[in-house]
C-alpha cells in the first residue's frame, strides 16, 4: 500500500525504477557526451570512447536488515520481555513486517532463538510463531555472533578469538522437555484415538537439545563476520575466521564494486551514504516525507553504480542494528529502488561471481573498551576455575559465558550505562568467588590428643565440595596433613576436623586453605589461633575428681551434724512431764509414790 501510494504522487516509473534517477542518468549522458565531443575536438590522442555505466547491463542492489534485540546482561531474554517482544507488533515482530517480502539479507542474532528453545514447552506462544515466522521466510540469511557481540572487540583483546555459547543447562528445566500426551482438540467433533506410536511413553529418555540446535538459525549461509565500521585491525578477519565479511566502505581502499577481495576473505562492501538515506525512507513517518527521502536514495543509488567499473554493478546497503523495528516503509523504499535494470541482489547470488581485490583501511576498537572487556575475560576465567568445586560446574561456566558475550553486544555501544553493566558484572563475579570461605576463629586446646574443628561457610546458591588442609606455623602443635573433604551445602556451613596433638604450650598460628577437589584453590588462606597447653588434660581431671569428693564429703558431714544439733534442742525443749523425759521410756518414774500401786 505505502509503495503502491507512493508511485501515485510521483508518477509512473520507467522500467520499475523511481523516476528521480531519471534527471541524474540524463545530467550523466549530456556530461559524457559533452566530454566525448571535446575529446574528438581535441584530436585523436585525446579521443577515448566512453565505456557504458554498469547500469546499462544490469545492477544489483543487496540491503543487509539485521534481526536483533536491545542490549542484555545474562546472555538470555527473560521470558516475559520476549513474549513481548515477538507478540504482534512487538519489537522483534516489527522487524520481520519490515523485511516480509523484500528479499532483503537477514542478519540474525542467534540469542533470539536461544532464549525460546531453552523454555522448551513453557515458551511463550508469541515466541513460538515467531520462530515458525521466521523459518517460513525465504530470504537469505546469516548468523550474527551470538549476542551481536562486537567481534573485533574480542580478536583485539586478551581472549584473542571471538567467544561463544558453550552451554544453555543451567536455564533448562528439564520438565519442559519431557515426552506429554497429544491435546485434545477443542473442537466438538470427536477426536480419533492416536496410534498407539503416538502416545508418549513416560519411560523414555528426556530429549535435552544440544548447545548447536538451540542456537541453530535454519538456513543460514555459514562463516559470514560483520564487524563495525571503523573497528577492523590488521589480521582481524584472519582471526575471524570468516570465508565472507561486510565491511563498510571506509574500512576497504580500492574496492571497484559492492563486491571485493580483503586479505584473501570476500568482502561485501556496504555503502554508508546509501545505507542511511534508504533508512531514513524506511522510517519516514509521512507519504511526503518518504517520497523525498527515496528520491535522495535514488540519485545515490544511480551515482553509485555509475561509478563502479566491473561488469556487474553491485551496490550493498545496510540498516542499523535496531532500526528494522521502526521501519515499516522498508518494503516499499525496496521496491522503489529496484525493478528493471536494478535487482534486489540475494546473499547466495553475492557469494558467486568477480570480487575484485582491494585493501584493507586498518582501524581499531577504542582502547577503554578493550580494556574493559578484558577485564570481564579476567573475571570469567577466575569463574571457570572456581566452578571446579561446584556441584554443577556447567551451571557457572555457561552462564558466565553468556554474560561475556551479552556485555560485548553491539547493542552496548555509545551506551554510557555499559560502565555500570560491567561494574556490577564483576561485583557478582566478586561475590561468588568469595562466597565459599573459611570462618577465622581461636581455640583453646587443653588435651594432649583431640581434634581440631574448621568450620567452613558457602554463601553462594550451589553447593561446593573442597578440601581443607591445616597448617600449624610452630611445632607446638601437630596436624594431620591429609587434606579434608567437605561438602558444604548451599546457605550453611559444615565442619572439617583435623586429627591434632599438643606438643608444648603456647600460641599457635594455623594457616587453612581450601582447593576444589582438582586441586584449584578456593578463597583466600585463612587463620585459626590455637593457644595450646599441653599436658593440663590429667591434672585438671583429677583436681576436678578431688574438688567434687571433697564437696561430697563436706556436705554428708554437714548434714550429719545438722541432724545432731537439730536432736540436742528438740531434747532441751521437752518439759519435765513429758513422756520421754528422764524418768524413763514408759514415763513412770519408780521414785514417785503416787505413782506406785496400793
């Protein structure tokens, strides 16, 4: 419709071309024959016939659309973003409109692909269709790193080569994968029974997928690099491995065409001029505003293939990362500039025919980039031997990965919150190599032979094992040397004891380390101070055994002495009536005559 609408207020084509390179051919034939006639005047030495445009043979117009998404921390789009972003008229389904029917070249980050297949069946449904979207599309396509990360920000850094995926389980649940029963329909009409070849069996192996078909982009032409304008260093593509790059034409001195050889690699060689002004068309917001921004397209696109030289006119266009979601006249602005004597050149027509050799303009990444990201491979290194005492090493090393490879997205640059991106990177880095210690404590050690406890904490989400070796600095004290292993859950702490014999009095320092089971080392060295008094263990026991028989005894003849003096007052107390006075145990007296009988 946009295209359809804008040929009406232009006016008719002339062999599906817009009419505003009309003018500027015209303008280019009355020059050149002006040009061939004062040659001819000039006498025969300066007579030269003027080679004919490649235009008059046919051109070819190749528009590079690059299908990616705004920049991420963890390697990964959260689910909800990425329902969002492939539901209608979300961001990433804009970009698929923009290139729907085009014939344009894709360019597409494997990121997208991977944050829905790991979801296996809990991905979203928007998510799902894009995908299917996106297989059903017939244009040619390549994979962009994974992330879009910045290739030559890695061949120019410490890691040397550009990084990718090495795992995705760590964000798999297995459930998501496991064999289900066919649905039924929702329809009224009965549904047949399945074969039984169709019914799931819940006996059978879960089919996790593997790292290459989560990132697979189905169709995509193989070993193709897109590094920035402006970024590519002398040995660059060498590194890159690539048997094809696009690079701007900045980066190429002496390309005749669209198409060249750069240090052995073909090379598209994409035109900046052009490659903005068919963008500002894509996004022009009004009829008006878009037929004169195609016009500003046309006059470059014609003066481009006017000036190259090889048989074959290849022009090569490329839109900016993220622009595609904003470019709903990118269809029409395409068909505006190819028809008759100008294609729309395909990726695989590309890869055939005449490259001409050219050289490369060597530049480079900024060095505070380089810098930076060399710091992040520091700090992933340092995960990946932490992540040997870890229950699942995979789980560290693969989400690390991801996160290296996230932080030196495209989608970063000229971002200046990409400091702080990177600053609390490192600081999770940080906390989780420091998140297994040893608990710093002091003893006091009284027997001649006991043990001696390390308690170790791990404060991070995965339980660790380590073993635990103690080291007495003095002679003091005797350890066993034989390292311990401990297994210290997620959140707590466990206890590694040491066999330990006191051989004199004093303080002894003992210094505890830590290695993963491979023999890694696992924090920093701690300390324990052990104030040991040898020999006391007997004598304290036996002081203790005197101490307690003494107390038993006192208390008996405390008690009986209570006893007696509590008998000799009740005695005192009685009054000379009493039954049980003196007189006797009957209480009769035999002296007493009243008391005698007669």
């Amino acid at each position: 419709m946009l295209a359809t609408g804008g040929s009406r207020a232009r006016g008719p084509r002339r062999g599906g071309r817009t009419p505003a390179g009309t003018p500027v051919r015209r303008l280019a034939a009355a020059i050149a024959a002006a040009a061939a006639l004062l040659a001819l005047a000039s006498g025969p030495a300066m007579a030269a016939p003027i080679a004919p445009t490649a235009a008059a043979e046919g051109a070819r117009l190749a528009v590079i659309v690059p299908i990616t998404s705004p920049a991420e921390t963890v390697g990964l789009i959260p689910p909800d973003l990425l329902d969002s972003f492939t539901a209608p008229g979300g961001l990433l389904s804009r970009q698929l409109d923009a290139v729907d029917g085009t014939g344009a070249v894709l360019a597409i980050d494997p990121m997208i692909l991977a944050s829905v297949r790991v979801l296996g069946t809990a991905a979203p449904t928007n998510a799902r269709d894009w995908i299917a979207r996106l297989d059903a599309m017939p244009n040619d396509r390549f994979a962009l790193p994974y992330a879009d990360a910045d290739p030559t920000l890695f061949t120019q850094s410490d890691g040397a080569v550009p990084p990718a995926p090495i795992g995705f389980g760590f964000a798999i649940d297995p459930a998501a994968f496991a064999p289900t029963e066919p649905s039924p329909t929702a329809t009224g009409t009965p549904t047949p029974a399945p074969e039984p070849t169709a019914t799931a069996d819940p006996d059978a192996p879960i089919a996790i997928p593997t790292t290459d078909e989560i990132t697979a982009i189905a169709g995509a032409i193989p070993a193709i690099a897109w590094p920035r304008a402006g970024t590519v260093a002398a040995g660059d593509l060498e590194r890159l491995g690539a048997t094809t790059a696009v690079l701007s034409s900045g980066d190429v001195a002496g390309a005749a065409s669209g198409l060249a050889t750069v240090d052995g690699v073909r090379t598209l060689v994409v035109d900046p001029q052009l490659s903005a002004a068919v963008q500002a068309a894509a996004t022009a917001t009004d009829e008006l505003s878009w037929a004169s921004e195609v016009d500003s397209a046309s006059a470059l696109l014609d003066a481009a293939i006017a000036a190259q030289t090889t048989p074959t006119a290849t022009v090569v266009v490329a839109i900016d990362r993220l622009a595609a979601s904003d470019a709903p006249r990118l269809p029409a602005t395409i068909a505006a500039l190819t028809g008759g004597s100008v294609s729309i050149a395909s990726l695989t027509s590309l890869e055939a025919g005449e490259a001409p050799a050219a050289e490369l303009v060597p530049g480079g990444q900024d060095g505070a980039r380089v810098a930076a990201i060399d710091a992040r491979l520091v700090d992933e290194a340092a995960l990946d031997r932490f992540a040997s005492a870890v229950d699942d090493p995979a789980a560290v090393v693969d989400a690390a990965r991801l996160a290296t490879l996230a932080l030196g997205s495209q989608a970063w640059v000229d971002r200046a919150d990409w400091t702080t991106a990177l600053a609390d990177a490192g600081a999770a880095a940080s906390a989780l190599l420091v998140s297994v210690h040893v608990i710093e404590s002091s003893f006091l050690f009284v027997a001649d032979r006991s043990t001696l406890p390390v308690a170790i904490q791990n404060d991070g989400p995965r339980p660790v094992t380590v073993l635990v070796t103690a080291d007495p600095r003095t002679g003091l004290l005797d350890l066993d040397p034989t390292p311990v292993e401990v297994v210290v859950p997620a959140g707590s702490q466990a206890t590694a004891e040491f066999a330990a014999t006191a051989v004199s009095n004093g303080a002894v320092t003992v210094t505890v380390t830590m290695t993963s089971p491979t023999g890694v080392p696992i924090g920093s060295p701690a300390v324990a101070d052990v104030n040991v008094q040898a020999g006391w263990e007997t004598p304290v026991i036996a002081a203790a055994a005197v101490a307690v028989a003494l107390l038993l005894v006192f208390g008996i003849i405390r008690t009986v002495r209570r006893i007696r003096a509590r008998s000799a007052q009740d005695e005192d107390d009685l009054p000379p009536s009493s039954p049980r006075g003196p007189q006797g145990a009957s209480g009769v007296s035999p002296a007493d005559p009243d008391q005698t009988d007669g």
